[in-house]
C-alpha cells in the first residue's frame, strides 16, 4: 500500500470482501485512517461489528491519564536518571528497567513494580550482597540513590490499581470473550477503594465495555482483542530481522512455523512430501526474485574484462 487513508483502507477491505466473504468482525485501534477506512466500510456493510481492541482501548485509557498527571511524569524522569546514575556502579543491580520509547503505557507495571519491590526490599539484604562495602557508606548511597521514591509511596499504591483494573477487563475479556454481558460481570468497585481518581478512571473503563457490548447481538460472543495475530507478526519481524534487507516475500513463510510445534517427523515428512525443486519454483512464482538476488545480480557479478586485485 502507498497510503493507509481511510478511502484506501475501505477499498482493500471491499477487495479482500470480493476475494473471501464478508467478515462478522474487525478488530483494530483507534488511528485515525484505520477507523475512518472501516466506517466507510461499514456504510456498505453495516451488519459487521468494528471493535475497539481491548489491549489498546486499556493502554489509551492509562495514558491519557497519566500524562496529565504531573507526579507521574515526574517519577518517570526520576527513574531515567536513576538509571543512569546507577549503571556501571555497584548498585547497577538495582537499577530500574528501561523504558521502551514507543507503546511504553502497554507495560508500566514494569517501573511500578520495581519501585514497590525496592521500597518494600529489606536493607540488610542489599548489604548482604555487597559485602565488600562499608555497612554505613551503603546506607548513604542507597539513600542518596533510591531516597527519592518514598515521596512516590502513596502514589504508586494509586496506579498499581489502575494497572489491576485494566489488566483484570483484559484477562477476563481474552478468556471468555465479548459479549452483551461484559459490561457487567467485572466488579471493579472493590478496587477502586473510593478515591475520586480511582472512581473516574472505573467509569471510562465501564463506558468502554458499554459502547463495545452494546454491538452486540443478544446470545453472541466475539473477539475483544487481536493480541494473537500482532503477536504472529512480532515474532516474523524478529525473524525477520536477520535478513540484510528489509522486504515481505519468503521469510513470510516463517509465521506459519510460529503456530505449530516443530519436531523431527514434521520435518521429515516435509522433506519427504515436498521437493525443494518445486517450493523454489513456487516461491519464484509467487514472489518474485528477491531483493538480495537483484542486488548480488547487480554487484556481484563477474565481469571476464576486470582482474582481481
């Protein structure tokens, strides 16, 4: 694709629809060309259901409330240059984890829960394993270090349920689905221990799942998330990584070899039911040349006019 506006995103979706059937669902986030591609799918066809992934929908909604909240964005920066002030030290073992620089509201519980164990871990065990240091001069460097999380104690208390709230609706709705019900079932109210922070962010949580199970047909459950395939094509790119040029052409072979367990009598029988002479032509035909065999053909080669030094 050379663009992902919605009018070409409604025009694949309509494509592929022609190709194999009207599809019941579409799963995806809330981008912008992606959502409005899909509504314009569904003035054509407006019996299928757009759902808003629940992974996303619960990693927005932490977002947008903790970028407004000064005390977080604070403890972050604290983090960053606690890392950095402890790395290449003795103490580099107590360093926090490092913060992704995109989708990094997909996995906050990481700093959260460094911070909590930190403040929760018993002094003498740290200057257990670092016998080599004076018991006193630890004390001050743990203090000068890692002092600055106890103005965090409260706080930390206050997102670590937040982080409970939307991880317990993504569980539940990965296991059992989506369905007319799901706006119900979560009692969120016991965790949200009455403060108004708590009670607000419960409200967005349960205005998600109302919008989402209201499109839904009375006795149906669908799919809340696309964790499955995303996960597919994370594992393809890793893969996919080692080649020294990046395109999509056989190595997308490997993502079928990410949803089976491979053993030596799959393989042998692999070999044995297909000729490596008939995959290469296949794979000629349907993928063409790949980028690495135009470059060596142009590169690499020989030329009967030129000497080797």
């Amino acid at each position: 694709m050379c663009s992902t506006k919605g009018e070409i995103i409604e025009q694949k979706l309509s494509e592929l629809t022609k190709k194999v059937g009207r599809p019941i669902q579409i799963i995806a986030d809330h981008g912008s060309d992606i959502q409005k591609g899909i509504k314009l799918y569904q003035e054509k066809y407006s019996e299928v259901i757009y759902t808003y992934d629940v992974t996303h929908a619960m990693a927005l909604l932490l977002k947008h409330e903790l970028v407004a909240d000064e005390k977080y964005q604070s403890f972050t920066q604290q983090c960053t240059r606690c890392r950095q002030q402890l790395q290449q030290t003795e103490l580099s073992f107590l360093s926090p984890p490092s913060q992704r620089s995109q989708c990094r509201y997909f996995n906050i519980e990481r700093l959260i829960d460094w911070a909590t164990k930190i403040l929760e871990s018993p002094v003498d065990t740290i200057v257990e394993l670092l016998p080599n240091i004076e018991s006193s001069v630890l004390h001050q460097k743990l203090k000068d270090k890692l002092g600055w999380l106890i103005n965090y104690q409260e706080s930390l208390s206050i997102w670590k349920l937040m982080v409970k709230m939307t991880r317990t609706v993504e569980t539940q709705l990965k296991n059992c689905g989506l369905n007319e019900q799901s706006s119900s079932f979560l009692n969120l109210q016991q965790l949200s221990m009455g403060t108004n922070s708590l009670v607000n962010f419960q409200l967005k949580i349960t205005e998600y799942l109302r919008i989402e199970s209201s499109k839904i047909q009375s006795g149906q459950t669908i799919l809340a998330t696309s964790d499955v395939i995303e996960s597919l094509f994370g594992k393809y790119k890793q893969f996919s990584a080692r080649c020294p040029l990046k395109q999509i052409g056989q190595m997308i072979l490997s993502i079928s070899l990410s949803t089976m367990k491979l053993t030596g009598s799959v393989v042998k029988l692999a070999l044995e039911t297909v000729r490596y002479l008939d995959l290469e032509a296949w794979s000629l035909e349907v993928f063409g040349r790949s980028m690495l065999s135009k470059r060596k053909t142009v590169f690499f080669a020989s030329n009967d006019d030129t000497e080797t030094a």
